[in-house]
C-alpha cells in the first residue's frame, strides 16, 4: 500500500506534523497491542493513510475468546435492567463522539456527509433500539406452556455464550453496531472481527464501550483479516455460536464447516442486507437457546389430587 | 403363615392387531410406490424373527420425492389458507387416534418397546403433536415471528429408531403446519409405524405429494439432506451423523436443526422426594430401553444419601420386568437391533475394565432377541467413558458430589447438553440449578416429560433448534433480519 | 410407663409396650424417640413425597394387566385379606351375626372359596361376632378409641379398647388423635398409642390414620412413621366415616413406609387400606401395589388387610366367573 502524500496547503508556512496514530485491540476491556506484533495500514476510502491497525493474530482470537468466556458469566446474569441501562448509556456516549464517527464513515467510506451522518445517526439509534430490547426478551421469546398434566412449564430463552462475528466489510459503522448489539443485548460476549478495510469506526467505538460501563470482554474488538482469524475461532472449543455476516462466500462456507465439528450456532444472512432497514428479531434469536423447564404442581390436598 | 407365590400370568397384546402385511413400499407423491433400492427386512427385535419386506428408495428416488414435493409446495400446500391447511392435520390426528391401538403393536413389534409405552405413550403423543399443530397453521402471524412468516419450502427429514411414529410427528407436524412440504426418511430398522402413518395420510386426503415418506438406510437420508431441492433440514440421530450433515450443508443456505445425542445429569440432593427421586432415575435411564437422547444416563447424588439411594434404587430396578415387550405388564423391552445391543454390551464392557462397579437386575433375560438387563454402575467418575458418552440404553452411571456447585459442575461438564433432572424440596435451589444448568430441558422432581405444547431441544452438541412449542415452529419459518 | 410428654427428667424411651424391644431398634430409631422434640424432628426429616410422582407411580402400578390363573389367586389372596366390616350406628345383633356367618363361608354354594381374614365391629358387637366365630380362625376386629373422631379422654379410650379385648376381639383398630397430630403435638399421639398397645397386650393392633384428615401425603407418611415407632402392629388407612377414604396413592406410602421399617429393623408391619374399596379391579391394583412396593411377603393376610363391606360380593362374583366361566349376578351372592 502507497502512502498518498497529504497536499501541503502553504510552502511557506511550517506545516503541523499531525500524529500518526496507531491503534490496538480491544480485549478484556484494554488495549493490547497483537502479540504478533504486527500492523497494517488503513487508508480512507480515497486512499490517503489514515492510521495504523493492529492485525490480530491467532492467539489474540483466543485472548479474546478467554476475556468474552471470563465476563460472560457476569454480563448474563446481570439483571435485564442493567443491561439495558449498560447499552443505553452506550448510545449517550456514540451521541458525544458523534462527529468523530460522521468523519470516520465519511472518510471511510467514501460517502457525502449527509449519507455518512444519517449511516451514524442509525447506528446509535440501533444501539438506542437494542438498549429497550434487554428486558423484553425473555417475555417475547419465552412463556408458560400448557402442557397436558399437572407440571409448571416454562420456556425461557437464554444467552447461547460467546459469539464469535465477522463485522459486515462495508457498512463500517451501522453494520458493526447491528451485529454486535443483538448478540450482547441477551446477554452474550462477542469477539468480532471488524472490517478490515474500514476498521476505524470499530477502534472509535472500542474506545466508547473502554469509556463506557460495559463490563471488560463483554465486547472485544479485533483488527486484521477474518481469513486469518475467524478459522480458530469457528473450530474453537469455547466459542459457542458464530455470525458470519461479514464473511465473502468462500471464507463463510469454510468456517461454516469447521463450526460442525463442535455443533457451533451458525448465523449467516443472505449477503446484501440493508442495514439502515429496520431490525426484526433473527439476529436476537439466532444467539438464544430456549430452555424448557418443568415442575410438578401437585394437588394441594389428598381430596383434589387423586381419582383412585 | 406363609405368602402367596403371586406371579403375574403373561398379558400379550394380540399381534393380529398390527395387521402388518408381508410388503410395504414408499409413500411418494400420495402414492405407494415401490422404490429403486434394495428391499430391506424388518425384524422384530425380540424374537429376531423378520416382520416385513420394505421397498426403499434410491437416489434416482430421491429426486423424485423432492420434485414431487416442491410441485405440491408451489402449486397447493403454500397457497392454501392456514385454516385449510390446519384441517388436513386435525384429521391426521384424529386418524392417528382411531388407529391408535394398531399402531401401537406395530410400533411394539418393529422397535421392541413394551406395549404400555407405545400404547400408553408413542401413539397418543404423535397423534397430540398433530393436533397442537393443525391450530397453528391458521395463527402464523401470532407466533412471533413477525407479522407475515413465510415458510421455507421442501423439508429434507431424517429420523431415528427410539420412536419411530413420534419423531415422525414431531417432524412432519409442524414443517406442515407452517406451510412447508416434506420429504421425510424414517430409520432403517423402524420403517413400519411411518408407512401405516402414511395410510392414515393418504385416507384424510392430503394434497399429493405435501408427505412423501422414503425408507432406505443413511445413503438415502444422505441423499435427502444434500439434496439441492431440500430448503431446511431436519435431523434427530447421533451427534456424529449431525456434525457431517452440519458440515455438508455449511456451502448452502438450507436451515438446519438438530436434535443429537445427549448426556444428562439427573441430580439429586439430600433433600429431595427420596421415593419419586428413585421413580424418575428409573424413568430417566430405563424408559424405553434407554433408548432416548434427553436419557437421565449420568445419576449425580448428594454423597450424604448415596447409600439410601442406592439400596431403593437397587431394590425398584430389581422389580422392572423385562421381557416380551407385547406382554402388558413389560416394563423393558428389546434392544432395537443387534448392533445396538453390541455397542451398549461393549460400552458397559468398557466401565468394567475402567473400574467401575457393575450391579445388574436379577431379572430374568430371554434367549432369543436383543435384550440387556438394566445396569447400575457406580464408583463412576467423570473421566470415565460410561460417564461422558452415550451409551443409548438401560446403562446408568451413578457419581457423587458434595455440594451444589460441584453438581453444576460436573453436570455441565459434557459436550452435550440436552437435559438435565433436579431432585429436592427446596425451591430456590431447583430455580437456581435450572438457571445454572446448560441444557435445554430441565426437568425438576420429575423426568421425561413430553408436551407438544413444550420447546424440546440441546445446548452445545446435543444440536441446535428447538421441537415443539412456539419456538418449535421457528425451525420451519422463514427468518427475520 | 413413660411417656414421650412426661417431664424432662423422664425422657427415657417409652416403647415398652411396642411389638419390638428398643434394644432391637437400630439407634437412629431410638433416638427418634428420646423425647418430644426428637419425635419433631425425625418425623420432620422424612423425606418429602411428590404428589405428582407418586400418583403417577401408581396409576402406572395400576395398569398391570392381571389377567387367568394370576387373577384367580389374586381374588382368593383378596377374599382372605378381607376384614368384613359393619360399623354403623345401625348395627343390631342379626346384622353382625349375618356378617359373621359370611366371614366364615362367603360362597356356601362354591366350596373351596377362602374365608375372610376378619370381621370388624364395634366394641358392643363384638360378642355377638364371637358367638358365630367360635372355633374358626377368622379374627375378631373391633375399632376402639372413641371411633371414629377419637375425640375422647385417655382413659375413656383404653375402657373402651379393654371392652372390646374383654369381648372376644383378637384385633383392635384404634384411630389416632388427629387433632394433636395436625397441632403438631406428636407425642401425645405417640403416647395415645403406645398405652393403647399396652392395653392391648398380645392382641394386635391397627392403628388408623385417617389419612383423608391428614391433608397431604408428607403426613401420610410422618402419621405413618409414628404409628410404626409407637409399636403399632398395622398403620391403617381410614375410619371409612371421612372422604376421601382409602386410595391407591396413599395405601402406597404406607406400604414404602413398612418397607422402609422393614429396612431398617428387620421386621415386618401390616398395612390395611379401609373404605372405598368396592371392586375387585380396585383389590387387584392393591395387591400389585402391595407386592411391587411392599414386596411379595406382604402378599399374607397376616400383613395386608383390606377394610371393606361391598367388595366381598364383588370378589365371588368375579371368582365364580373365573371358575365358572361366565359373569355372575348379584342375585346369587349373599347379601350381609
């Protein structure tokens, strides 16, 4: 990749030497640099530098299968409540930094900036829309069943556990914030990949949930190429579902495939998909299991209970 | 004085009541046809005598039934009315209902379950699972699945041997009810009870070709679930045959579920209903021969009641009566197939030279037909095979743990993760062990509850997608974004 | 004698009188029985019972098909548990002397037909019984205790349990204070039975429970335990005066109750379901019930009774059937 030489404005002038900025991951709640070592670089859309990358490897897919497995506990059994107060104080702090995101989905993408803050603007209303789903979920997908014979019978969704995702390549912002949120919104941890070309909203996101009260490894944010890390994660013995969104045809088949070997959840959408679209529910639904639990509810008195 | 020497005079169901015939063939295209395959020979499984010659399909048979039922998807099945469409399975339950005591030998007969259960359990349930369903096809857009679901297309259905008319409900019912066709392949050993299903099919007039019924062996249901024209897959069976079939379909867009192999912990703590908790570990690991995914196969008690357990349970097992499973009074039946009996015979093989202690019922085992005594082991621990793999019969593995904790441990220390069973008066801890317990279905102070109305379905391996309920008719219905 | 409700300086078993010495109890069972607050808290232990699970044992136990010589058996076995029972206000020395006259032969015209293990009366019947019994081995059951509410004082229950033995009765069907028991005031039930057994001497006893009082089948099986532990010979359902009456369910926790008893102490107790047993399918689920609980050495009249009136008729009906090979009617077995 060329480095694009920004214009000097004026010869005379001495030009301010703005600071090359490299990024890191985001595990565990910190930002540790791939213990690869190394980086890539990331350029708007137009092909000017624009940062350094991380590009995570292998083992910083497992670091951060180990940070999402680590909160998972906490963030699933964190009342609903919470939870939504969590994601909600999300949005507040995407509202903050929104300039920041309009310049990175501008620039990124290649975008006006109106398309690039109404792609913005979405994406924390989505973040907004998931915050009001936490205690919900329980309520639309489950419920009492009437079964024929004297049990209470419930049927509960529950958080699947670890999500392992591929952000979509394009949509660098609404797109991430849609996959991420209804895999975190019941009560799973992600690690998600994001896009590799347009990474820097996913970094200024990682910042805001760093900022945020999301618990450290709920979300974890990785740099660097799906192809080389999602394949240890789709065969990974921790990781329990995989969304594949982000994925071309090839990469998905594949990890598709190595996610049979452990009978891994596999969320993947027909390629396409308009995310400034409303949201229905498969993507909540995709990383819930349903739980079905019985109790005998008995006769109260030897009178009622019995026809011998 | 002395006691009366009471045994119980034989109470065989009549097997003219089955009416097996000497043949049967596919069902395909609402007609009975006989297949390109080779001709496979039933057996009862407690005699070792054959029952029936059954035509099965080839793969050139396979893409027949498919066409078949993708032309009755386009050109009827999707286009009817729910209300319509939820006629057609209200008769399919009742015709189950009317021909309940028949299916019930058949069922007895091809499989080796004793008759109380098929009568008792297999054949009502099937024919519940119908009606429960036929109500749904006319309620689609109150299921939650958004405000107009759409089915899928051709379901591709592969079932297994336990129950083999159940699992065909269970199947079909639902892909029916949501608008889809269905090409469905029941197990190699249980074709028969499926075949008199398709009678019963063909006299409520079901559009042609909305059921096509395949026999054959796993190339067929290979063939099915790879087929192109299949939109969704469908398959209950070992987790190995779901791994490939998950792996196979992983190119495609065809929806998956799976119902695999399972491990269950059923628990019990110092405190429970000691002589129910002993009821439902029977019922857990003996019903149907063991032979069940969500089997309460792993006995984790309380190390304080361990001995107490143990002596009622010894002494309730030694009273199970297994033998000629037609007898009314059978309580365990036959081993389906002597493959089956082989692996159970090695697996319970293997927990002898890992140590293990063996306690087998006193019960007398007939010689002819496939038939293994029910079986204690205890001293098990969980680095042991008989206590980490499915052994898929009357084999119970007994451990012990100390506290709750320990008992969510090592009850989620599995792969699997179908079931799991809690035994004790305390309500909190039932709430907070089935809240910590990685399992689809938790049964509390009881075990092996069925209920179309009811979501059935495993964690982890033990597959994906649920049976049954309202989340059961998502696996047949077109996702939301 | 000692009593479990004597003063603390005494608490010194009070099993005297019970059919096995406490030297033979194993020493859980004796502590069980200290003092009140031991009796609280052993009876408290118990293990819960799942009203769900153990109807549903049972109505599985019920479906065993007994069908041929099994269903004979199971009739003659059922015919010689029988306590033939009038206990009514009406009772005049012709009624209990028919009775009597039943117990002995129940089926004059088909000889080979067993006797009933009893008759069962009331104290001032049971001499009148005794008459037409005299030199045959069918006992003599008399409900004492202020039957049915036994709602009288101590010593009025032990004159009225000491009529009945002075009378000719073999068996006395005493019925607990349910009223103390539901107060939780065990040990005044404990000592109600232990001085009846006392009076009792050699006869034997039958302690009823009134279970249909009782309200759940966790008192089922405590009421059970305690009339074990305070010597009682059977734990007997029902004064057949309250509904529901004896039912399969709760004849099942009595009958684990005297397996887990026999467990433990090696020695065997009775059971006897009473009222609301009119049929002989209903005997036969009992007899399955009984053997596959219990065990088969419960399958003795010595161990199982039924308390009952119309079932006897039934019972010849169905063995006349089985032995003649059609149905009979109800006109021709005697009416009594």
């Amino acid at each position: 990749m060329t480095r694009k030489k920004a214009e000097p404005v004026d010869d005379t002038a001495p030009a301010r030497v703005p600071v090359a900025k490299t990024y890191k991951l985001y595990v565990g709640g910190a930002f540790p640099r791939s213990e690869s070592g190394r980086t890539y670089q990331v350029t708007t859309d137009d092909g000017t530098f624009a940062a350094n990358a991380a590009q995570g490897s292998r083992k910083d897919g497992r670091d951060a299968v180990v940070a999402a497995r680590k909160a998972h506990g906490g963030w699933a059994s964190a009342t609903a409540y919470n939870r939504g107060q969590v994601i909600y104080r999300i949005a507040e702090m995407m509202e903050g930094r929104r300039d920041q995101f309009i310049e990175l989905v501008r620039t990124g993408e290649g975008v006006a900036e109106d398309r690039a803050a109404s792609s913005v603007d979405a994406a924390i209303d989505r973040v907004v829309h998931y915050a009001g789903w936490t205690d919900k979920i329980v309520a639309v997908f489950g419920g009492m069943n009437p079964v024929a014979g004297p049990y209470f019978c419930i049927t509960s969704p529950e958080p699947t556990g670890v999500v392992a995702a591929v952000a979509p390549q394009d949509d660098s912002l609404l797109g991430l914030v849609s996959v991420i949120l209804p895999i975190i919104t019941s009560g799973n941890t992600a690690v998600v990949v994001a896009s590799h070309a347009r990474p820097l909203p996913a970094i200024a996101l990682a910042e805001v949930l760093a900022t945020s009260d999301l618990p450290g490894g709920v979300v974890n944010l990785l740099t660097g190429d799906a192809a080389e890390i999602m394949p240890h994660l789709a065969s990974h013995g921790d990781v329990n579902a995989l969304d594949l969104t982000g994925c071309d045809e090839e990469l998905g088949t594949s990890l598709a495939q190595a996610a049979s070997g452990t009978v891994k959840r596999v969320y993947r959408p027909r390629a396409g998909q308009d995310f400034a679209d409303a949201p229905g529910t498969g993507r909540l639904r995709a990383f819930l299991e349903q739980k079905t639990v019985w109790h005998p509810t008995g006769a109260v008195s030897l009178s009622g209970g019995s026809a011998y | 004085m002395t006691h009366l020497d009471w045994e119980y005079a034989p109470a065989p169901e009549s097997a003219a009541i089955g009416r097996i015939k000497e043949r049967y063939s596919m069902f395909v295209g609402g007609k009975f046809v006989d297949g390109r395959g080779e001709d496979l020979k039933t057996v009862n499984p407690a005699t070792e005598e054959p029952l029936a010659v059954v035509s099965t399909a080839s793969t050139a048979d396979v893409d027949t039934a498919v066409s078949v039922a993708r032309k009755a998807y386009d050109d009827v099945w999707s286009r009817m009315p729910g209300a319509e469409r939820g006629k057609y399975l209200y008769r399919i339950a009742r015709g189950i209902a009317e021909r309940a005591r028949e299916l019930a030998v058949v069922e007895t007969l091809d499989n080796g379950k004793p008759i109380k259960e098929s009568r008792d359990g297999d054949i009502p349930t099937a024919s519940a699972h119908f009606f429960y369903h036929a109500g749904w096809a006319d309620k689609l857009e109150h299921a939650g699945y958004g405000p107009a679901p759409h089915p899928l297309g051709v379901a591709g259905q592969v079932i297994p041997w336990n129950f083999p008319l159940l699992m065909a409900a269970w199947k079909i019912a639902p892909a029916l009810a949501a608008g889809n066709t269905v090409v469905i392949k029941p197990a190699e050993t249980t074709p028969l009870s499926i075949l008199v299903l398709a009678e019963i099919i063909a006299d409520a007039d079901l559009p042609p070709g909305v059921v096509n019924i395949l026999p054959g062996a796993g190339d067929v249901g290979s063939a099915l679930v790879n087929h192109p024209g299949v939109d969704k897959v469908a398959f209950t069976g070992s987790t190995a045959v779901g791994r490939a079939i998950q792996a196979s379909l992983a190119g495609t867009r065809k929806k998956l579920t799976l119902e695999l192999g399972g491990k269950a912990a059923n628990i019990v703590f110092d405190d429970a209903p000691i002589d129910q908790a002993v009821e439902g570990i029977v019922n857990g690991i003996f019903f149907n021969q063991g032979h069940v995914c969500c089997a309460g196969s792993r006995l984790l008690v309380q190390e304080s009641v361990a001995d107490e357990v143990l002596a009622k349970l010894r002494a309730r097992v030694s009273t199970l009566r297994l033998g000629d499973p037609m007898d009314k009074n059978t309580d365990i039946g036959a081993i389906n197939s002597r493959e089956q009996l082989d692996r159970i015979t090695a697996l319970a093989n293997v927990g002898d030279e890992e140590g293990a202690e063996r306690w087998t019922s006193p019960c007398p085992v007939p010689e002819r037909g496939f038939f293994f005594p029910p079986t204690v082991f205890s001293g098990v621990s969980q680095s042991m095979r008989i206590s980490r793999e499915e052994i898929f019969g009357p084999v119970l593995s007994v451990l012990t743990f100390r506290t709750p904790d320990e008992a969510i441990a090592k009850a989620n220390n599995t792969p699997y993760g179908l079931s799991a069973g809690i035994w004790t008066e305390k309500g909190s801890r039932i709430l907070g062990m089935a809240s910590a317990l990685r399992a689809g279905v938790v049964w509390s102070n009881t075990f092996n509850r069925f209920d179309p109305t009811a979501a059935f379905g495993g964690y982890k391996e033990s597959g994906f997608g649920r049976e049954g309920g309202r989340a059961g008719l998502g696996a047949y219905l077109q996702e939301e974004n | 004698m000692t009593t479990l409700q004597g003063s603390s300086a005494s608490r010194t078993g009070a099993l005297g009188a019970t059919a096995l010495p406490a030297a033979a109890l194993p020493p859980d069972l004796v502590d069980a029985i200290r003092d009140e607050q031991s009796l609280r808290r052993f009876l408290a232990g118990l293990p819960g019972v799942d009203p769900v699970g153990l109807e549903q044992r049972s109505a599985g136990l019920a479906t065993r098909s007994i069908k041929k010589a099994s269903k004979l058996a199971a009739i003659d076995l059922a015919i010689s548990m029988v306590d033939l029972t009038t206990l009514e206000g009406s009772d005049t020395p012709g009624k209990v002397r028919s009775l009597a006259a039943k117990a002995r032969r129940p089926d004059p015209d088909v000889p080979g037909t067993p006797s009933v293990a009893a008759v069962c009366v009331y104290p001032d019947m049971v001499s009148c019984a005794a008459e037409v019994l005299r030199g045959s081995s069918i006992g003599i059951a008399s409900v004492a205790t202020a039957f049915p509410s036994g709602r009288s004082a101590l010593p009025i229950k032990l004159a009225d349990t000491r009529l009945a033995i002075e009378s000719g009765a073999t068996e006395v069907d005493m019925v607990i204070d349910r009223g103390a028991f539901l107060a939780g005031n065990y040990g005044k039930v404990f000592d109600e039975i232990v001085a009846i057994k006392q009076a009792c001497g050699t006869t034997r006893l039958k302690v009823i429970l009134e279970t249909g009082e009782l309200g759940t089948y966790d008192n089922v099986r405590r009421a059970s335990w305690l009339g074990l532990l305070a010597g009682g010979d059977f734990i007997k359902t029902s004064t057949g005066k309250i509904s529901p009456a004896a039912t399969l369910p709760v004849t099942h926790v009595m009958l684990q109750a005297v397996r887990d008893w026999y467990d433990r102490t090696g020695e065997r107790r009775a059971v006897k379901p009473a009222g609301g047993i009119r049929n002989t399918k209903d005997a036969i689920k009992y007899l399955v019930a009984v053997r596959e609980v219990a065990g088969d050495e419960w399958l003795d009249p010595f161990l199982f009774r039924f308390g009952a009136s119309s079932l006897l008729n039934d019972l010849l009906m169905q063995r006349r059937a089985q032995t003649q090979g059609h149905y009979s009617g109800p006109s021709y077995v005697t009416v009594d």
